[in-house]
C-alpha cells in the first residue's frame, strides 16, 4: 500500500524511543534514554500534525531498548531495557506507568 510521510509542524522538544499507540488514538513516546514520557495532543480538528506534545509520567530508572505493551484500562507496562540507570541492562518493571483518561 503506497503512502506518503508528513512531518510534524511541531516536532517533540525531546528524541522519541518507544512510541505508543492507543486504541483511543493517544500516542505516547519515551524521551529516548531517559525517564519521562509524552503525549501527543491532536489539534481541534483531530490531527496529529498540528498537534502538541505535553509530558506526562516518569518512570523510576532510565532505559533504552525495552518492552513497552498498553494494558487495558489505558495502563502501560515497561519492561527491561539496556543503558539503565539502575545497573546498565536492568530487568526491572514498571506498571501501571501511566493511565490516560
């Protein structure tokens, strides 16, 4: 299926990791390496390319690479992860990271 890729007029203020998607149409990034993430708001009209970034929840540790999952109920799980904070490649976890309403 071809398509085409439009940028965002307003980039993130941070370099994206983990991106989520729910099925509500919230999508949620990782500030890559780090410990927060953020939200990206659609504009009155529903579209993302126009949209905001606000940030959200912290998770206690810095990772990269990890498992990240939506749970239902809005919640979001993280797992794992390598460059931790909490000893380099860490197998810690992370739920409920955050709820979204």
């Amino acid at each position: 299926m071809a398509g085409t890729w439009t940028p965002l007029t307003n980039q993130g203020p941070f370099p994206a990791s983990a991106m989520l998607l729910f099925i509500d149409g919230t999508v949620l990034a990782q500030e890559s390496g780090g410990k927060r993430w953020w939200e990206l708001w659609t504009d009155q009209h529903g579209s993302y390319i126009n949209g905001t970034w606000s940030p959200q929840s912290s998770i206690a540790n810095t990772r990269l690479y990890c498992a990240s999952a939506v749970l239902n109920g809005g919640q979001v799980s993280v797992a794992g992860g390598e460059y931790s904070d909490a000893a380099g490649d860490t197998d810690k976890a992370a739920v409920p990271l955050v709820e979204l309403s």
